[in-house]
C-alpha cells in the first residue's frame, strides 16, 4: 500500500517508516525537523522524504494516491508545552486539522493518530478507553482535540479514522536531549557519567505504564491495515453511531500499554541499583500513575504487548 507518515524522521515515526518498507509498502515522509528533543533525525533507503511543515499548502499534495496515513508529528513533551502554548496547539491541534483536511482532498481511506495516555490526568486506574478525560497540561488538551478532530471528520465524511493512546514509549532511538527526555533515557545516559546520580523528580512512588516502541509499531500495523469490517465492528460501546442515519461512524479509540506499571525508583533500579539519586521538585501538570487496561485492543485489534521491560531496558 501507499503510506504517508508525518513526523516519520523522530523517535516512533521512524520505526513505524522502518516496518512498513520491510512489508513492501511505498512510503512518504513529512518532517520538518522542528522536534528540538532529537538529536538525530532518521532516514532510509527507499522511503521519500519531503522537509516541510505539516500545516502548509505545499505538503497537502504529498496525500495524493495513499491509502494510508500515520500522524505521529507533533509537539511531544508536557513541559515545554507549558512555556509555549501557541506552538503546542499550533502543531498538535491544527497541524492534524491540515493532515485531516489533505486526506479528504486526495482521498485517502485511513488515518492513523498517535495519542497520548495523559489524558487520562487523575482518573483512577487502570484507564479504559470510556474514561472521561482529565487533561492537567496543555500537551495533553492538544493531543485529546486531535483525537477529537479525528472522531469528528470521521463523523461528517467517509475517512476511517483510528486513534492510539501511547502510555510511556521507549526503546531504541528514544530522545536523550534536554532535562525533559524520557526518563528510561535520563537514566542509562547519567549512568555513563562521570557523577553516576540519577535525577528523580518529586518522590519517585509515581508509576507509569512502561510500552516498548516495537509493540506500538505493531499496534499502528494492525490500526492502519486490519480490514474496516473487523476494526468498525458495531457492538455496544465500542462504536459510536452517526446522528444521521444508522451507518457506524469509522473512529476507534485504543490504549497502547502493557497493563503492568512501575515507580521511577523500580525503574532506577533496574537500571543500576548502585547509582546514587538526586530528587528534584515535583512537576506541574503530570499525573502520579499511568495504567493502561488493553483489552479493547486486544480484542479488536488483536494486539498484545509482547515485549518485557524487565528484559529489555538493558538490551539497546
């Protein structure tokens, strides 16, 4: 098939890129290369790549003949988005607007959102997908109004449109640059340092829902490809029906976790269990526990997560 992925030179992007040229599929990128926590920006033999602004005219032609569509760019960090919202909002709400409105002119059959879990905020979990949202930060206000952009063209228009809540992506080529990297990242690079301290924010009892980057990849494999029938299937509250007639409005919503979480300190630990520790203030706008319940995708997508974190955050 002929794919777009836009933001596919970063982190996630470029590992979706990677798979889907293995598969045989034609691949585009859009990239500009504004993500300013890469160090680096991928590329690979045989994908097109196109440096240009997600929201302009000039990338709306690129859509023309594709089937499918990946949206990954995106600002992708909570507290940079605190110092500048305009650029949060102009890149996360309106940039998948103009992805949105440049699949209706070519006539693309499917996107592909890549959301995030923090919009569930202090919702107890595990988190379900029924959840109301809790958005303690704009990052996860701008991503939420993406899903929301979503959902609704597929409401007013024939677009299939599927929506993946990523819960703490990791794994190899995740960004190291800057205070505000992953911490999985933080971790294995301060431990090469010459003071060996680990920077923990606040207590270190938060937990998060640790999802390995090669499960998400096959996650948006199965989103982008699995047949409309399987995906759309109209059972209780898994789909949504339109307001005009009784035909299944074409959005899906799934959470891409493990359904097992870890405190900061586990994760230290696991790391190197002799390196000392540096507690730093507490953060505004992020939540004390992430958890995803996964069984909407398991059942629909048919996706589990297959690999551990306990196996593999030594392993790249």
């Amino acid at each position: 098939m002929r794919c777009v992925v836009t933001g596919g030179k970063g982190f996630i992007g470029s590992h979706i890129v990677e798979r889907l040229l293995s598969e045989g599929h034609e691949v585009k990128v859009i990239d500009d290369e504004s993500a300013t926590e890469n160090e680096e920006f991928y590329e690979f033999e045989g994908a097109e790549y196109h440096n240009l602004d997600i929201c302009s005219l000039e990338s709306h032609e690129l859509y023309e003949g594709t089937d499918v569509v990946f949206h990954l760019a995106a600002r992708s960090r909570i507290q940079p988005a605190f110092n500048d919202i305009r650029d949060t909002f102009s890149n996360n709400v309106m940039g998948t607007q103009s992805v949105i409105e440049a699949c209706l002119k070519s006539g693309v059959k499917r996107v592909v959102y890549s959301g995030s879990s923090s919009v569930y905020g202090h919702n107890a979990p595990p988190h379900d997908e029924t959840m109301p949202t809790n958005c303690l930060n704009p990052y996860s206000v701008s991503k939420w109004m993406g899903e929301e952009i979503c959902k609704l063209y597929a409401k007013m228009t024939d677009l299939e449109c599927v929506a993946l809540r990523y819960f703490n992506v990791y794994g190899p080529r995740e960004p190291l640059k800057g205070s505000y990297a992953p911490v999985i990242g933080i971790f294995k690079k301060q431990k090469l340092e010459p003071r060996r301290k680990f920077t923990i924010v606040g207590t270190g009892n938060q937990r998060r829902d640790f999802t390995h980057v090669y499960d998400v990849v096959d996650a948006n494999m199965l989103a982008g490809f699995l047949e409309s029938k399987q995906l759309y299937r109209k059972v209780g509250r898994l789909t949504t029906l339109d307001c005009k007639s009784d035909s299944v409005t074409k959005f899906e919503l799934f959470n891409i976790g493990t359904g097992t979480n870890y405190s900061i300190n586990e994760i230290a630990a696991l790391v190197d269990n002799e390196v000392g520790h540096i507690h730093l203030p507490p953060r505004r706008g992020e939540a004390k526990e992430t958890l995803a319940d996964n069984s909407k995708a398991k059942d629909i997508l048919g996706w589990s997560p297959s690999r551990s974190l306990e196996e593999e955050i030594l392993s790249y």
